[in-house]
C-alpha cells in the first residue's frame, strides 16, 4: 500500500472514530459513595412483612418491595426507585412510595448524604420517630412527600424552615405526619413552593389571615384538622391569587356560608376549587 493510501486509510479511521465518540452518549454509573450510602439506609431499616402496607397503597398501586434489587453487584442506577443524572450518575430522584418499609430516619442516615436529591418520596411506609434537622441538608429538594407514615413527628422549627428556607422546594406533602403546630396568624413560605399538603397533621389554631395573599402557592390542602377553630379568612374581593386547590374540609373554622359567598368574588382561575366540608364548590360557591 502506498504511502498516501496508508495515510488516507488512518485519517479516515481517526475521523469515524472521532465521530462515533461524539455521536455515542455516554451514561455514568452511580459512584460508589452514593451507592454505599444508598445500602446503609437499607441496612438501617426493615421490611414490612404483613398486610398493614397492602391497607394503606392499595388503592392507588400495590405495595413494592423496591429494595430487594439494591445489591453492591449492580449499578445503583438501576436500582429500584432510584433515578440517576445521565452525565454525572449523581442520584437525583428516590422514589420508594408503598416500599414495604419500616424504621427510624435518624441524623446521622447516610440519605442525607445525597447532596443531589431533587425528589424524596417515603410516603406511605411504616417509618417512625422524628424527622431530624438534616433534611434540609437536602437543599436541591424540588419535591417532598412523607405523607402517610402515622408515626412520623415533624417538629415546628424544622417545618419553618422547610417552609421558608428551602428556595427550590415547590412541592411539600406531609399527610398525616405528626406535627402538632399551631398555625401563625401570618403565614410565611418560600416563593418557590406550590403545593402544600397538611392533612391530618394536628394542626391547631385559626387559618392564617394572608391565606389569600401567598403569591406563588397553588394548593393548600388542610382537611382532617379539627382543632382548626375561629373564622374562616376575610376574603379581599379585590385580590387576584394563585389558589387553584383550597381544602378546609372537616375542620371547626366558622362562618362557612359567608365565605362561600366572598369566594364567588374572588378572581381565581376557572378551574380552582374550594373544599369546604368534604364538598367541592366551585368560584361560584356551587357543587
């Protein structure tokens, strides 16, 4: 083969391989830390062996044991309920929801370690104790959910902070989670949050008189609270808010109908509803 063959033959390798690295993406595999930080939060709980979890999920899925596959053998990405960023392998979503689990979180869990959470979800297992300070370690969290573990306490100054303090977080469910707070006359939350679910939780106190003017926040869900007492919020006919879902459901507020009647003014989207007594009316105040 002559020379210039020769050289030809090799840029022409050179470039297919050059293209083919570009072209070919490139997935990372969870390191090794996450993935052992990931095993010791397995080892520090346990698994639901009997009906409780089926009780509880389902009527939305059945229960999964989604720990079963998490083995030190095997990319962690590829573990249940675990999502991974394709370019780092950072672990960004866990999703355990109906995991057929049980145990205490406690401050020194290795959880807390994944600097890279952007979605936590541990509702409706069997988890117990207090949810300690370091959950706001997690401070890329866009989405909380703890709802439905009754044996969980959310102590107030860890709640506030959660709630002012964590500028990504837009989703926050804590169903039937312990929390045993009365509630401030001025409700203060982060512009980031959307969604906030207390129901059940033991609340106490009046509805904060700025209900109506929370810029950002779109769902405010409090039904179950019967130590919720006092008046319902004064309705500004003149307010524009962001409140598509509000449930009051099953609370002691008074003054019901006169607030029905305050709602019909109020400039919300079409279709925004309020819950009041388990019965969803409509911006008119109609079922």
């Amino acid at each position: 083969m002559s020379n210039s063959k020769l050289f030809n033959s090799v840029i022409l390798s050179c470039f297919f391989i050059s293209f083919a690295s570009c072209t070919s993406p490139t997935t990372r595999k969870c390191s090794a830390q996450q993935a052992r930080a990931l095993l010791l939060f397995k080892e520090s709980l346990f698994s639901i062996n009997d009906t409780s979890s089926r009780r509880i999920c389902e009527d939305s899925f059945p229960p999964d044991p989604k720990l079963m596959n998490w083995n030190i053998n095997s990319d962690c990405c590829n573990w249940g309920g675990v999502t991974c960023e394709n370019s780092t392998g950072d672990i960004i979503y866990l999703h355990l929801r109906c995991g057929m689990l049980q145990g205490t979180i406690h401050a020194n869990s290795t959880l807390f370690s994944l600097q890279s959470l952007e979605e936590l979800d541990l509702s409706k297992n069997n988890f117990t104790g207090q949810i300690p300070s370091e959950i706001s370690h997690l401070t890329k969290l866009s989405f909380l959910d703890l709802s439905y573990n009754s044996g969980i306490d959310l102590p107030p100054y860890i709640l506030n902070n959660l709630l002012l303090n964590s500028t990504l977080l837009t989703y926050l469910w804590l169903a039937e989670v312990n929390l045993g707070f009365v509630l401030p006359t001025y409700l203060n939350i982060s512009s980031s949050l959307k969604s906030l679910d207390l129901t059940s939780t033991g609340l106490q106190g009046k509805v904060p008189d700025n209900i109506f003017n929370l810029k950002y926040l779109e769902e405010l869900i409090l039904p179950g609270n019967s130590n919720l007492t006092g008046p319902m919020p004064i309705v500004n006919t003149s307010t524009s808010i962001n409140l598509r879902w509000l449930d009051l459901s099953f609370t002691n507020l008074s003054g019901r109908d006169s607030f029905s009647i305050g709602i019909s003014s109020l400039a919300i989207p079409e279709f925004s509803q309020i819950v009041v007594d388990g019965i969803p009316t409509g911006i008119h105040g109609q079922p």
